[in-house]
C-alpha cells in the first residue's frame, strides 16, 4: 500500500487521489485515522460493521446507514471505500463462479467462488494475492505469466467483500477463504497477513481462522513468519516426492528443497497446538502417481501433523502434462490412507472456466456468462 502520513501523525494507506482506503487498514489503524479526524473509537467500530459486518458490506458512503452526519461528510472527502471494478462475472457448468475484477491501474484479476449447494457451510471464495506469479509452476497457467505486482491489501480483501456483496444470495454466506488463486501469497506477506487480519476480525468479516487458509510454494522463511504471526491456516503445494521432479516442476524446490520444507514445518508445528497444515498434491500422470511416489510420501510427512488433497490436473492449452486417471488416484490415496494418512480426494470443479487451482489468467474465452 502507499502510505503517506494524513498530516496527523498517522501513516495510512492512500489511493491516488490520496483518500485513505478504508479496506487497506485493520481495526486498530482505522481507529486511530478515525480518532486522529476527531471522532469517537465507537463510531469507527460502527463504520467497521457497516463495512464488513453482518450482510452490509457497504461499498460508498450512501450506503453507512446510520452513522453520524459528519462522520459521514469527512468520509466522503477523505475515503475511498473500493478497490477494485467489477469487470465481468462467467459461471461453470457445475456452479462455480469466476469473478473478473479491474484494478485501479487497469490490471484484470480473478477470483472464484466454489459453491457447494448440498453443504452451503463450505461454500469458498479463492482469491488472488498478485497480477501473475513468479515462481513458475510448470503445471500452472498462471506461472506463465510472471509477476507484474502484489495485490495491496485492500485488493484482497474486496475480493472477499464482493465475493459475498455480489453472491451470498445465491451461493449462501461464503464461511471459506483460501489463497490459491492468482500468485504466491507469501511472497506478499506484509499486504497477505494485513488480509487476513482484517478478514478474521470477530466485528467485521469474522472468518474463522481454521477457514481462511492461504497456500505456498513453499518459500521456506515466509513461511516460517506465517506460522509465527498468524493464527489462520497453512497450505503448502507439494506435488512431488523427489527433488529431482520437484525442482524440475516447482523451480523454487532448488532454493528450497523438499528436506528443508519438510523439516521446517515438523520444526515449527510441534509448537502449533492443534495445527494441521494441508498438503497440495496435484497428480500428473507418469510425473508424480506412481505407488513409489505414494509410499514415499508417507514418509516425507511424517511427524507433520497434517492432511493431504490429492488434486486432479486440468490439462490447458499448450500443457506438457496429462492428467492421472481417477483409478490410479484412488489407488495411490487407498496407499495413504492404508498407512494412517488423512487423505482426500479432489476431483477438480470448474475446469470449463478455467476457474480450477493453477489455471487462473487465461484471456477470455469463457463460455457461459450469467
Ligand atoms: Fe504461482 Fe501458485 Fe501457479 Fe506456482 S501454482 S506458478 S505459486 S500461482
């Protein structure tokens, strides 16, 4: 976030016309900004519900009903209450939504909501923490791509609040947050812990922290400060069991590979009371199902309290890779599961939007728009 002082001793995040984003602050910052304009902490706690609590989700000042006439004025000159435009949204066959939203500086990034009408307390939002990735996952479309920026944080939290202003009646209240949508959380950590502070705030968004889960590569000492600074959860993307595959499909593996991964998390998860971190294995046939590549999986995980998703591959465009079959997924997860592991499988959703993990940034060529 940009964030040059407001003249009262405060620094706080400003857009180019320098108003304060009302979304890039915690609680205790717009406390202090809304203090520092001489009104009361409850009137800023009342302005925080409106902007994220309870089914409000005001996006201008024509929609903070209730709150102080001056409180109001000031925010009209000195606030900006969105950081993103809606751009487009496109539905799958099977329900999931991708929402396509423009920046401020004219980027475009997607976020998707999973619905599950059967168990509607599941229902997710996947949102973006960069334009692109840099860490160049073979089997993802979204690492082709490269870095153009990190998301502020305000633009990854209204990716949450629109996600729930533009879908909640339809999808049902979304109780799921998971960053696994366009880039490398943890290499935006500042503006990713920022989020997810703002988004598990009990007066505002309130989503529990065991549901917020944001997902890595593997960047070895962001990692290490995630599980130190925050209470939400951890995914990391595993997809091999060698360093020989890992590096060659996950490059980041040369810098850090899967001993020092693996040994981190055992090492800093004996001091996490009840935390389980997630393992990501997307199966690419003939690259990483083999039985072998089960057995040693069991290995590499254990002493980690964990759970472990085994993810069907969407083949896109121009991809080297193919998809393992749903026998030989179960076959590899009956492996697992025979020696203690909690395994699960993930059949993909959403592949004919090209909504699905690791496919995010495909031009548009969607079929189905609401
Ligand atoms: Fe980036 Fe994730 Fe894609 Fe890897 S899988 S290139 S970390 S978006």
């Amino acid at each position: 976030d940009g964030a040059p002082s407001d003249g009262n001793g405060g620094v706080f995040p400003v857009d180019k016309e320098s108003k304060v984003i009302l979304k890039g602050m915690r609680y205790v910052e717009l406390e202090e900004w809304v203090r520092s304009h001489g009104f009361r902490p409850d009137q800023a706690l009342m302005l925080w519900k409106l902007l994220y609590g309870n089914g409000i989700w005001a996006h201008s000042v024509d929609e903070l009903k209730g709150l102080n006439k001056d409180l109001k004025r000031m925010l009209e000159e000195h606030a900006s209450f969105q950081s993103l435009s809606l751009k487009d949204i496109k539905t799958a066959s099977d329900g999931t939504r991708k929402i396509l939203f423009t920046l401020e500086d004219g980027l475009v990034i997607e976020t998707v909501v999973i619905p599950f009408q059967k168990e509607r307390s599941r229902t997710t939002v996947c949102v973006s923490s960069q334009v692109g990735c840099a860490m160049n996952c073979q089997f993802c479309f979204t690492g082709r791509m490269g870095l153009t920026r990190h998301l502020t944080a305000a633009e990854i939290v209204d990716q949450a609040v629109y996600a729930q202003r533009l879908l909640s009646n339809e999808v049902g209240t979304i109780k799921n947050v998971v960053f696994m949508g366009m880039g490398e959380p943890l290499q935006n950590i500042d503006n990713v812990l920022k989020a997810t502070d703002i988004m598990v705030h009990d007066q505002g968004l309130h989503f529990s922290p065991r549901k917020v889960t944001v997902s890595t590569s593997g960047l070895v000492p962001q990692l290490k400060r995630y599980l130190h600074e925050s209470s939400c959860a951890l995914a990391v993307s595993l997809n091999a069991t060698t360093d020989e595959v890992r590096n060659w499909i996950m490059p980041i593996n040369r810098k850090y590979n899967l001993n020092m991964l693996l040994e981190t998390l055992r090492e800093e998860l004996r001091h996490k009371h009840k935390y389980k971190v997630l393992f990501e294995y997307v199966m690419l046939a003939g690259i990483n199902d083999s039985i072998e590549d089960a057995k040693r999986l069991i290995d590499l995980v254990r002493g980690i309290p964990c759970k472990i998703n085994l993810l069907s591959f969407n083949p896109h465009s121009g991809s080297q890779f193919r998809p393992t079959s749903t026998e030989k997924m179960m076959e590899f997860r009956d492996v697992l599961a025979e020696a203690g592991c909690v395994v699960l499988l993930r059949l993909s959703r959403g592949d004919d939007s090209m909504a699905a993990c690791g496919q995010l940034g495909k031009p548009g060529d969607i079929q189905a728009p609401i």
